[in-house]
C-alpha cells in the first residue's frame, strides 16, 4: 500500500507541473504605435504575444 501512495503523489505532481499551457503569436506592426501608459510610440517590427 505504501508503494501505491508514493507513486500516486508521484503522478500528482507531475500533472501538476503538466496544467499550465502556453502559446507563442507573433504579430507584425507595419508602422510605429501608441500604447496607453506609454510615453514614447512603439517601432514597427515584429513583437511576440504570449498567452
């Protein structure tokens, strides 16, 4: 039984490292831009989003 439960606690932690997911945009300004709570526009280019 107690070789059970350490494998169970095992496997829990590692779903648990496991629930987070993460994906990459890349999105491309063709010209500079504002942002509110930015002083100064942002250059074009590519800028990565990740949610």
């Amino acid at each position: 039984m107690e070789k059970m439960q350490e494998g169970v606690g095992v496997l829990l932690r590692k779903a648990a490292l496991m629930t987070s997911r993460t994906t990459q945009t890349v999105v491309h300004f063709s010209s500079a831009f504002r942002l509110p709570g930015f002083e100064a526009s942002q250059p074009a280019g590519d800028y990565a989003s990740i949610d």
